[in-house]
C-alpha cells in the first residue's frame, strides 16, 4: 500500500475519532427533550443525553450513576458504579460512589469505601472529618469523634470542617 494509501486512512480513522468524541461529548441538550414533557420522561430524555456526553470521565459516569441510584433506580446506577470501578479510578472517584451510598442510606456500601479512601491518604484531614460526620449521622459517636480528633489535629481552623461536623450533630448531612 502506497504511502497516499496510507495517508488517505489515517485521515479517515483520525476524522471518525474525531466524529466520535464529537458526538459524545458535544451533545446538546434541546428543550424539545423536556419542555412541556412529564417529569419522568423529561428525566429520561435528559439522562439519554447525559450518558452520551460522560463518555468514559470516570466523575461524569459517576454523577449519571448517581441520578439513577438516587432516583430509586439502584441497578442502573450500580452499572455506571461497576464501570468506574473495573477500570483505572482514583480515591476521588471511591468518594464519590461512597458519597452517593450514604446519601441513599446504603450505610453497608459506603463504609468499605469510605474505609478505603482513608487508607489511601491518611493525612487528608478533610476527608477524616467529612467521613466522621457520616459514622456521627448513622450513630456511631465513638468513631466519629475519633475520626473528627484526627481530622482536627492539623488546621482545626477550617470552617468546612467545623460545619461538616457541627451540621452531624444536629442531623444535617455534611456538604
């Protein structure tokens, strides 16, 4: 095959990429999908297109995982979890998920992640207090004060901290 021949395919894989991250994260959202439409299909029409536009970003598949859990579809929402999961992800990205766990008072799913981004960075005094307020919410005083001393022990002058732990205390889910 010639060296044009070449040339002229590369064009055309490279311009189908191209398309293909075009498409996907270029979607637009038009008010034809939710204008006037019932809320359950306006959040249908919507989610199609947030799924598109996520692509493969690990925070976005988690925020469309996160409307589906939380909306009370707990197996479409899993999925795009289990996705992020079996690839590459970070400590954010298990927050994240664990984030969404607690919120929906699936407790038994959020400790073991919660557990796991501690291990992962020890010294993130936020994370400690904000991981606290949780184990404080489901009743758990002891480790939440245990967790909120660790947290506190470097710049206990952080105000997010201070509210995430005061707002536990009073019921108030931290931010």
């Amino acid at each position: 095959m010639g060296i044009a021949r070449w040339g002229c395919w590369a064009a055309v894989f490279s311009a189908g990429m191209l398309a293909g991250l075009v498409l996907a994260k270029g979607v637009p959202v038009q008010p034809a999908l939710y204008e006037g439409k019932a809320p359950s299909e306006a959040a249908k029409a919507l989610l199609e297109v947030a799924e598109r536009q996520a692509g493969r970003g690990t925070w976005e598949l988690i925020g469309v995982g996160r409307v589906y859990y939380l909306s009370g579809d707990k197996t479409r929402g899993q999925a795009f979890f289990d996705r992020v999961l079996q690839d590459k992800h970070g400590k954010d990205d298990l927050d994240r998920i664990a984030r969404v766990y607690a919120e929906a008072g699936d407790w038994d799913k959020a400790a073991p992640l919660f557990q796991s981004v501690l291990a992962k960075d020890p010294e993130d005094d936020s994370e400690q207090v904000y991981v606290g307020a949780f184990y404080n919410l489901k009743g758990d005083r002891a480790k939440a004060e245990e967790l909120f001393r660790a947290g506190f022990s470097r710049k206990p002058d952080n105000v997010w901290k201070a509210l995430d732990a005061a707002g536990s205390y009073l019921g108030v889910r931290p931010n």
